[in-house]
C-alpha cells in the first residue's frame, strides 16, 4: 500500500511543466471553486473572471484566492516565454554567425575566381619582374661602389689591355660510360684517323 506521503507529492508534481512548449501546454488546475482546465493564458483569464465576481460579491478571501492561483499562472507563462525567448535569440544569432560564415567563404571564392579568371594562361604573358643588368656598361663611376685603392689597382691593368670578347662555349659531348671497342669496319667519314702503313 501506497504511503499518503508519496501520493501527495506525486499530486504536486502533476502541474509542474516537465519542459516542452508550456505556453500551448493544456493544464488542469484545482482551484477553490474545482478544476479549471485549458492552456496558461486561458487559465488566468478563468481565475481573474472569478477573482472579479468574487470581488464582486464581497468575499474578499476568495478573491485573494484567486489572484493567487491567476499569479502563479502568470508566473509560469512568462519564464516559459521568457526561455522561449532566450531559445529564439540564440538561435538567430547562430543563424547569423552561419550567414556571415557563408558570407565569407562565398566572398573568398569568388575572389580566388577572378583571380584564376584574370591570370593569364600562358607564363609568357604574364607580368615580368624587373631584371638589372650588372654587366660591363662603360661607367665605372655609376656602379654606386666607392673606389678603394685595391679596386683602383686591379681597374688599372684591365683599362691597359682591351678586352677580348668573349666566344660562346661548345657544349660538351658526353663522356663514355665505358672504353670504346675498337670498330670493325672503320667509318666512311673524313674525321676518322687514318690507319699507319
């Protein structure tokens, strides 16, 4: 058998929101004039109307009664909307820190898009750095060095004699891999060396 200890406290629990949307939630209420059921808002209206017509009739225990039970309605429709709220507002800003990332990667990629769009295909075509030329250009005061005693020395002897220019260098034939046998039938050409007799 059930204690009435745990009976009441299960009784109390009934009316208590368990989460869920308790703004829409339909309740049932036992007031002091029996059992008001409908959603919080519709509770309130129902307890305040009798909290009037008690009023009305001069009880005034009655009204206080009523106005209680109507405040503690009152109470719990607020923090619900008070927590729908909150909900609500976070997920706006969620949806905005989405957007803005959104936002972001769409303006990155059309950047890198006209990028690639404006590149030209061929290297060729594209834009050259600029290339000093440090060669010999016949002014020696334009170089930007100053000039040393030790510089003016070696200057001097390469002003005495002019200078050779200087030919292109041959390539180079690759070396053997291994010492060439002697051939069998010598080459029809004029560079082969001709045999000792």
């Amino acid at each position: 058998m059930r204690s009435s200890k745990s009976r009441s406290r299960s009784k109390n629990n009934r009316n208590r929101p368990s989460g869920g949307n308790v703004v829409n939630r339909v309740f049932d209420s036992s007031g002091p004039e029996g059992k008001v059921r409908g959603t919080p808002q519709q509770i309130i209206d129902k307890y305040n109307q009798l909290a009037r017509d008690a009023q009305l009739s001069n009880d005034r225990v009655a009204t206080e009664n009523f106005q209680q039970h109507a405040e503690h309605y009152l109470r719990m429709l607020s923090e619900a909307q008070r927590e729908q709220e909150a909900r609500r507002e976070e997920q706006e800003r969620q949806n905005r820190e989405r957007q803005a990332e959104r936002d972001r990667e769409r303006a990155e990629r059309q950047e890198r898009e006209t990028v690639a769009a404006e590149a030209p295909k061929d290297p060729a075509e594209a834009p050259q750095p600029d290339v000093l030329d440090m060669g010999d250009t016949g002014k020696d005061d334009d170089n930007g060095l100053v000039e040393t005693p030790e510089s003016k020395s070696q200057a001097e002897p390469a002003e005495a004699k002019p200078k050779k220019p200087r030919r292109p260098r041959a390539p180079r034939k690759p070396k053997a891999e291994a010492a060439p046998e002697a051939p069998a039938d010598p080459a029809p050409s004029g560079d082969a060396p001709e045999a000792a007799e």
